[in-house]
C-alpha cells in the first residue's frame, strides 16, 4: 500500500514542493522516516503515534511503515511534515476513505501536539505564493497560520483547529469556514515626530533627501546631540509600504518565524535597531539552518547601526555587498540561498578625537569603500540651551508634512522608472544616470571642480549625482541645476576620517 500527499519546504524565501511518499509492507518494523530530516522530521514519529492516538486513531503495529520525503536532496528542517505524515498513515493503514476528489490538488503543512491539536509552523506564506505558482488548488495549514495563508489570492485554504477536524472536513462531515484576509489597515507607528526635535534643521533636511530617494545617511556627532532620535524620527516621514512590498516583507518574518500571531501582514515599515555587539551571523543571516539577518529583517525599511565605530570590521565588510545589491546570498554545504536586503542604512558615531593615532584606529574600524556607500554624512552639532528654550515655544515642521513632500517626490521617481526594475533614486545605475541625470554644464563644472578637490572615489561621484536628482525631485524641478548639486555635495563632508 503506496500514498502520496504534497508538502512543501522552505529554502530562504523560495518554497520548493515535497512529496510525501507512505508505504506499508508486513512485518513490525515500526516507522522509517528518510530524505534528509533534521531532528525535528525523525522525531515526528513519536508526535504523530500519540496525536492519532488522542484523535481516536490506532495504527497497525503488524506493520513496517516507510515515509519517504522526496527529492531525497532537499534538507527537510522542522515539524511541518507532521500533518501529512499523519494523513498518509491512516490511508495505508485504512483507517479511512475519503471521497474521490478529497485529496485532489492539495498541500498540507503543520506541526501536530500530542493532543491532536495542530501547532503554528513558519514559512507558511512562501508556501501559499508557492501553491498558486504551482497551480495547487487547496492549502490545508493550522489555525494559526490560517490568516497568513489567505493573503494569496486564488487559492483554497482549510485552517483546521486539531487532526480530527481536518479529518472530518476531508470526509465531508464539517463544512470549511471561510477564512477572510486581513483587512489593509496600517497601525499608526509609535514614531518621534519631527515637530518634537529641536533645532537640527540641516539633519532634519538631510533625513528628508534620505527618505525620498532611499539614500544611506552617516550621522557624526557628540553623545547627546540628538543622533538616535533623529535615526528613529526618520521612520516617520517614510512613504507607507505597497501592498507587494507587505507581502515581501511579510515573507521575511515569516520564514524568520517572528510573524506576530494578531498580525498575519506586516503594513509598516521595519525599523531594526543593532547593537554593535551583536554577531556578524545575526546582522547579515546565515547559521547551521540559514536564516534571515537584521539586514533582511529590515528590508524596505531601516536598518540603524548605533555606535558604528564598535561594529567589528569584519562584520562592516560583509555588508557592504548586500548595501549595494539589495540581496544577500548565504552558502552552505547543502547549497545557497538568498535573502531581500533593500534597507535604508542609518548610522550614527562619535566623531574621532583630534589627534592622528584616535583617526588611525577609527580608520582601521570604518573602511573607505563603506564610507563610499554612506551618500549623506551628516555632522550633528549639539543645540544650545538658549536655542532649545525658544525651540520648545515655536514648533518646527511635522513629520506628515514632510512625508507629503516625500510622497511627492517618491511619486516623480515611480513615474520616471516605470517599467524597469528599480524605484529609487539610490537604485539607478551608470546607464540611469546618463539617461535622466544630466546636468548643466555649470552644474557638471561645479561636481567636477568639488570632486577633485575632495578627492571623490568613482562611487561616491555618481551617489553624488543621486542625491542631487533627489533634491531636485524634493523642488518639483525636472533638471538637476546648480543649487541641487551645491546642497548634495554638502553632505559629502568630511567627518574626520581622512587626517594625516
């Protein structure tokens, strides 16, 4: 007796389907469970035997049952094979028999307790994309999982409570209750406003260039001076995500196993804090079991290194590819897998002593070429009592009517690059600055002149360029002029790094 039933595992954000194939032959060999499991598929076993017990289910012991989890090359990892495992053994087992189509053009993942009960899994959304990818008509996932499952169209999804009601609904004893995706209803993010900083108007316009063409700013300046509340302020003013960026974002948690159980669809933009302690497999991804990073965690919205001089080189290098690429590629043993990484980068230092021994060590910490990625430097001077005493009685600009302006010019950018596949500033190409960055003869003369004298690498020329078709989206102007070049270049100033 030969069953076979569709489960799927996951490999970074990509779900690749496993068949799973249960046989029975005499004897009392128990259950044999191959195809490259982890410790959680071989213990599935004794999960299942007690699950069906509870269930009101006795399996055959007058039997040697094999579970076979094909291709057999495929790292399985994790409890999600409980479920089918446990609906095959009652078919070769003919414990029951369902109707025809029952079974027709379906996909079960999840983790079954002792009690039956069936467990939250993760990853369960790449599964979802997957099934419609594959023409899979039904996903059959817990509960819990049941709202995520939903947000892909198109398909049919069973959320059962535990194994008997799976069970019963295949039989046609129980009708489906329909699960309705989660309404599009953005919570309001808990950020600082920017009414709420006093002083720091350069920085605040700085942060404004950065959110509306997705640039990575550096924040230099003296404990105190207002640089972490200006890193969390920025998420402020940042566009709300699109519905495909939700479910991109949405994915990376999932799989991350850090999906909210109240919050099946993430609608804000994440905002990851790193201590500069923490490991480099943390910040970029990896481990026996590769998984997402706070790099990945933070993809489309910002990733803040604190303190960046405290980071470990090493650790620095390793982000400088997936800053420029988006994406981040771990490689093990088993093979490869690759992560989203669109972040934002906010950093923020203490700028280095004045003596030429502080700047060498800050220099052998912080490389030029990820300096060279930095495309606003930012130096924040501590206010004045006197200055905040008159800030706190005229409050500054909102952080809405900043993000209108940024809506605007976000708006100009996706207009500008339709149909390729880029929608920021920060994401254009050498090909993309030739064609809608031209500039003026004086404002190419002015770039020339400021290049040579502060000694621009190839890389920060061109970010140059961007932040400029930045500001001149941000004043509605078609062309980059002189005054858009003047004020970008601001922001390539020095932060003490380049002392002899």
């Amino acid at each position: 007796m030969l069953t076979q039933l569709t489960s799927f595992a996951t490999l970074g954000l990509r779900s690749e389907k496993i068949t799973v194939e249960i046989g029975a032959t005499p004897g009392e060999g128990g259950i044999i469970i191959v195809g490259l499991g982890d410790t959680a598929v071989q213990e599935s076993k004794q999960r299942v035997r007690l699950a069906l017990r509870a269930s009101g289910y006795r399996i055959s012991t007058g039997r040697s049952i094999t579970v076979n989890l094909a291709p057999a090359d495929i790292k399985k990892i994790g409890p999600r094979y409980d479920l089918p495992i446990a609906l095959g053994l009652l078919l070769v087992n003919d414990l029951v028999e369902f109707p025809a189509n029952a079974l027709k053009s379906i996909a079960l993942l999840g983790e079954l307790a002792l009690d039956g009960s069936l467990r939250h899994v993760s990853g369960v959304l790449p599964a979802a994309i997957a099934c419609r990818a594959q023409g899979i008509e039904t996903l059959v996932v817990p509960a819990a999982n049941g709202p995520e499952a939903a947000l892909v169209p198109g398909i049919r999804v069973i959320a059962p409570a535990n194994f008997k009601e799976l069970v019963d609904i295949l039989l046609g004893l129980r009708e489906v209750d329909a699960i309705v995706p989660p309404a599009s209803s953005p919570a309001s993010v808990a950020a600082i406003d920017f009414a709420d900083i006093r002083g720091q108007e350069h920085a605040k316009r700085a942060l404004e260039i950065a959110a509306a063409g997705g640039h990575n700013v550096l924040l230099s300046g003296a404990p105190g001076s207002g640089k972490t509340l200006l890193a969390q302020a920025l998420r402020g003013i940042l566009p709300p995500l699109s519905r495909e960026e939700s479910l991109e974002v949405t994915q990376v948690y999932s799989v991350a196993n850090l999906l909210p159980d109240t919050t099946p669809l993430i609608e804000q933009r994440p905002f990851r804090a790193v201590h500069h302690t923490a490991s480099g497999v943390s910040i970029v991804g990896g481990g026996t079991i590769p998984g997402p990073g706070e790099i990945s965690l933070a993809h489309r919205g910002v990733l803040f290194l604190d303190e960046l001089a405290e980071f470990p080189p090493s650790v620095l290098e390793v982000l400088r590819q997936p800053l420029e690429e988006r994406h981040i590629t771990i490689t093990r043993a088993q093979g490869s897998v690759t992560f989203p990484a669109d972040v934002l980068l906010v950093a923020a230092m203490n700028p280095p002593q004045f003596s030429i021994g502080s700047v060498r060590r800050m220099q052998r910490r912080i490389s030029g070429p990820f300096l060279d990625r930095m495309d606003l430097t930012i130096d924040v001077q501590n206010v004045p009592i006197d200055d905040l005493q008159q800030q706190a009685r005229n409050q500054g600009e909102t952080s809405a009517v900043i993000l209108e302006r940024v809506i605007r010019a976000r708006g100009l950018q996706q207009e500008r690059f339709k149909g390729r596949a880029i929608c920021t500033n920060k994401e254009m190409g050498i090909r993309d600055l030739h064609e809608f960055c031209l500039l003026s003869p004086a404002s190419e003369q002015l770039l020339k002149q400021a290049a040579e004298r502060l000694k621009l690498s190839a890389r920060s020329y061109h970010r140059t360029i961007k932040v400029a078709r930045t500001i001149a989206d941000l004043a509605g102007s078609a062309a980059i002029d002189t005054p858009h070049v003047a004020e970008a270049l601001q922001y390539r100033q020095s932060i003490g790094l380049d002392a002899e």
